[in-house]
C-alpha cells in the first residue's frame, strides 16, 4: 500500500542526517547478506552516492556508528546488535534508524533493491526510464549535493498493492539484447519485479526467449527479478512436425478435430485434449522444456491466439472451451507440481475463455492473467456505459467470486492496436488501478516495447508507480517525468500530456472508440492544432539546449500523429474519402521516416 511509520512520536520533524560535505563521506557502507544481490545492491548505493556527493563511501565491516546497512530484514534480526528490526516479507522493505545508523532492509533479497533505489530517490535521484539512447540521457535524474543530507522523519515501511508488476516482451517488435539490458536494469528502479518472455512469438523466431536468456538470465537474477516464459502455443509441445515428422502420421487421433470431421494438424486447431495419452505427451514435453530452463519461474500455458478447439465428441462431452480450458490447465498444473515444484503454472482469461467455468474449478497454485483486450478507453473498466467493459467486469467479478487463486490484469494500457498512437492515459489508469486493488485483484502488467517507448514512456513509469500504491499522487509523477525529461519545457509538455488524454482516446482511431460529430472532430483537431503551434514555438527558443529540442520534437510528432488522426476521422464522417486516405499516407509515410526512434512502430 505504501504508508509511513513513524518510530518516534506523530509529526516528528525531519532530522538532516548529513551523509556526505565538501568530498567527505560521513557514512561507511556494511553488507549484511552475502548473496550476490545484496552485494549488487550494495555497489549501486555506492555508485549514486558518490555521484551525488562526489565523495567515496567505503565498505564497514560492522553495523554499529555511522552505518548505512543493505541487506535483507532476516538476516539483521539474527545481527546482535541489530535491535528492534521490524519483520519484513516478500517484495516489503524499510528504511530505519537506529541510532546512528541507517538500515535500507528488504523483505527479500530482491526489495533490497527497493529500499536502495527509494532511499536514493529520497536524496533527489529520479529514473523515469530505462536509459533507451533516444532519451539521450534524461533517462534519469542524480542532482549534485556538496552537502548530502538524509531528511529522516520516521522510519518507512513499504510494501505493494499488487504482488506481480511484469512487463511482457510479447510481440517483440523491437527488442534486442542491447535495449532488454537496459529495460531489466530500470525494472528495480520502476519496483518492475516479472519480465515475461515469448518461447517463440508465434513461431517466427524472431522474439524467442532462447535466443536472449544466455545474456539476459545473469542480469536478471541478480536483481531477483521474476521470470516469466511461455505464451499463445499448446502446439510448442505438441505439432505436427515432431517425432521427426511422425507425430500426426502416428497419432492423428491426437491432432484437433476441424469443422470438416478431419484430424487437423493447422496450428491454430488446438490439440484433442480429451485425448489422456496427448494430455500426457504435451505435459511430458513442457516438463522436458522447464527441465531445460531451470531459470524459469512462471511458465505460461496459453492456447494457440486465434484459436478453435476440438469439435470430435469426447471433446464436446467435457463441456464449453472454458470448461476445457480449465481442465486442460488444472491437469497440467497438478503434473507439474510433482515434476518442477516451484514453477508456478500461468494461465489467460481470454478470447472465447473469458469466462469462469462453472462445473470446473481451476487448481488455486495457477496464476491467472485476466485479458480485457476490447477494454473500452472512453470508460473505465468497472463503468456500465460502456458494453464492453461491462462484460469485462461482470466476468472478471465472477472470476473472483469463483477462483481462490491470484489474478492479475493483462491491461493494454499500451496496445500494439493503438499503432503507436500517443493514448497516454496516467489517470484513467489510477482510477482502474485503484478499482482493481479494491477487488482483490494481484496483479499488473504491460507490453513494453522499445521502438515507441518514448510515445508511452508516461504510461510506463506511472503504471510502475501505480502499481506499487495506486493512490500515488499522480499528478506529481508527471511533474517529475516532465521536468526530467523536458527541462525548462516541463510544463508546456505536461499540459500537452492532458491534452493527449482527453482527446486520443476520444478523437483518434482508437479501437472501440465511438464515432462522434464532425464538431466533436473539428474541436479535437483544432485543439492538437494549438499543440503542435505551442511545441513549435517552443522549439524555435534559441536558449533551448539540443537535447531538449530534439525532445519537443519527438512530442511534435506524436501531436502531429494524434492530429493526423482526428483530421481522417474527421474527413471520413464528412465523406471526403479521398482526403482521409490522402492523410492516412503522408502520415504513414512520417512514421516509416521515424520509426524504431522511439516515438513509432510501424506495423
Ligand atoms: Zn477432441
């Protein structure tokens, strides 16, 4: 939730704690655990705060005196002279004072990054995004301080309203090792903790968890961060093509009934999972798989996308798709609880299984990711008006009255069917956010590409926040997202942000967003219009440094994406078809010139 303890009495003032003046370190550094994490950690508080103070903190070998302590709440209590050490769990994690001495303690090994990364963010750092090269190095913020005080007013207790924050790879449109580094390496700053991976998007070969995991696993295990695997593919461990090629020939009766009568071998037919001997051949070969990848935490069970299921009559005996599905997951997860024990078996609420079954109980060790991919953005989830997200939330309530398990949202809050329009929303996702944590819901995530990550940067960073405590004060998170990204123009592009969220969503060619009047599309193009005249005046500022021109410019184009939109809504409902098609190409034309720069993702 994210509150404060304080150990003294209500409304102690804030004690300066001088930690550094003039070069000189008033504080040693002791690392309490051995783990590599904790020593990770350790050298990261060591690397800001010499940044910040220009002095040198070195290693203590004890805990007592002027001590800062990184490790983990465990370990210290079992420290004889640690007193009076809350406990602490999980992804919780405190900074306390004891004396003179300061412990930045996790509830795991993981949130001592948390603790170190909070303590930090407290002496002025700020890190809105992963140091992606188009944001040039505003990436984050480290202020320099002669005199380095620590505000001490109560010691801080925190922990988070949903358990899973991950960001999924997924269509890996522009991921590369080089850019997955530096996602994982903001993913503790941002308290991120699951990157989740495709095995093989769609079998392309392209966004591939093995082609990645040699370089990726190191980094990622040394921040303690969740992995997740898996994705759209039954048929990753049950094809055609296996045995070499024998499979079908040998078992046809495996393969899924299509609507013809034929055993199918077409990918997007899910296999007969009425079929005992199948069931245990594919559950075989995912044991095989995770016997591989031993790194792999939570493993994702999903059907093909686009799939259609077995239509032969022992399939249809065992009930609707979601009743299938149930069974079908409910299975496996119980095999793999004997054959890999801590991995922890994902599955979807989605397409044609968005419904719970209701003569199935899914087993409670699966976790699972309820996918509201038609969510309406003119109308929160839980709003009525909307027809979609009404269903969304009836089933998601029905979800939650009849499954004991964890449930997260697989939110699009940044979709790959916006086609990189700046649908930047910070507070349509707090009032979501806040509905979801109310209902017991444990979980958060979003795609998280690269190639418009700057589009969808807000989202990103405020979504992290969010996640974390969903009543933050939002308006402050882009206070700093804006002032460290846009200096002087701090301001000018807030309020260019609340413009994108009351117009995009309403005014763009945004899925499942209702027409409106040409005067509703005359006003949203007029007011992008103002937009993109306030950034271009901006811009001509000669003052302004190079960086932070080049910034606007990426915002201009992302305003002129918008305004491109609105004006081909708007000729479209004035029936100037050749004019919205004239738009709709130079517009496209922009984005081919501007692609994988961090604003657009063709598609
Ligand atoms: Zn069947």
């Amino acid at each position: 939730m994210g509150w404060i303890v304080c150990s003294g009495a209500l409304g102690l003032k804030a004690q300066p704690i001088r930690l550094a003046s003039d070069g000189a370190a008033n504080y040693r550094i002791f690392t309490a655990d051995s783990s590599r994490i904790a020593s990770e950690a350790s050298e990261e508080l060591k690397k800001y705060l010499a940044q910040l103070s220009g002095a040198v903190f070195a290693d203590s070998d004890g805990l007592t005196g002027r001590t800062i302590v990184v490790g983990t709440a465990l370990t210290i209590k079992q420290h004889p002279a640690a007193i009076d050490i809350p406990l602490l769990t999980h992804d919780s994690y405190g900074l306390l004072k004891r004396g003179h001495t300061i412990y930045l303690l996790g509830g795991s090994e993981r949130s001592i990054w948390y603790a170190v990364y909070d303590f930090l963010s407290r002496l002025g750092c700020r890190w809105i995004a992963p140091e992606f090269t188009f944001y040039e190095g505003k990436d984050k913020y480290v202020p320099v301080r002669p005199r380095l005080d620590y505000r001490y007013a109560g010691d801080i207790i925190e922990q988070p309203a949903f358990n899973y924050r991950k960001l999924y790879i997924e269509e890996g449109l522009s991921h590369n090792v080089e850019n997955l580094l530096q996602l994982i390496r903001w993913m503790p700053q941002a308290r991120f903790n699951v990157l989740v991976a495709p095995i093989d998007y769609q079998g392309h070969g392209r966004a591939q968890w093995d082609n990645w995991r040699q370089q990726l696993i190191p980094e990622l295990k040394k921040r303690g961060i969740g992995i997740e695997v898996g994705g759209h593919g039954y048929q990753n461990f049950l094809h055609a093509g296996m045995e070499d090629g024998r499979l079908y020939t040998d078992h046809p009766e495996w393969f899924g009934m299509d609507q013809n009568g034929h055993r199918s071998a077409d990918p997007h037919i899910v296999f007969c999972t009425s079929n005992a001997e199948a069931v245990a051949y594919l559950n075989h070969r995912i044991g095989e798989y995770l016997d591989a990848h031993p790194e792999i935490d939570i493993f994702d069970f999903w059907p093909p996308d686009n799939e259609k299921w077995c239509i032969c009559e022992r399939c249809e005996a065992l009930g609707t798709v979601t009743e299938r599905h149930a069974l079908l997951v409910s299975e496996t997860a119980s095999y793999l609880k004997n054959r890999c024990p801590d991995v922890k078996l994902e599955c979807l609420a989605y397409h044609h299984y968005t419904e719970p079954p209701q003569h199935t109980t899914l087993d409670n060790s699966v976790l699972l990711d309820f996918c509201p991919i038609n969510q309406q953005f003119e109308y929160q989830i839980y709003e009525q008006e909307s027809e979609n997200n009404k269903r969304y939330n009836e089933s998601l309530r029905r979800w939650m009255d009849s499954f004991g398990g964890d449930i997260s949202i697989y939110s699009y809050y940044r979709k790959y069917a916006w086609r990189s329009l700046p649908n930047v929303i910070p507070h349509y996702m707090q009032r979501d956010l806040i509905y979801y944590r109310d209902i017991g819901i444990k979980g958060i995530s979003v795609y998280s590409e690269p190639g418009d990550w700057f589009t969808f940067g807000l989202n990103h960073y405020v979504l992290g926040n969010l996640a974390w405590n969903p009543r933050i004060h939002v308006d402050s998170l882009i206070q700093g997202y804006c002032t460290t990204l846009y200096g002087e123009a701090a301001d000018l592009v807030g309020d260019i942000y609340t413009e994108l969220e009351d117009i995009v969503r309403f005014g763009c060619n945004i899925p499942f967003s209702a027409p409106k009047t040409m005067a509703a599309y005359e006003a949203y193009t007029a007011r992008l219009l103002v937009c993109g005249e306030q950034l271009e005046a901006a811009t001509a500022n000669p003052d302004l440094d190079l960086i932070t021109r080049r910034h606007l410019k990426r915002v201009a184009l992302m305003v002129g994406y918008a305004k491109a939109s609105a004006r081909t809504k708007l000729l479209s409902t004035r029936g100037a078809v050749e004019e919205a098609n004239r738009v709709a190409r130079e517009m496209k034309q922009t984005i081919n010139e501007n692609k994988h720069a961090g604003v657009f993702i063709p598609r």
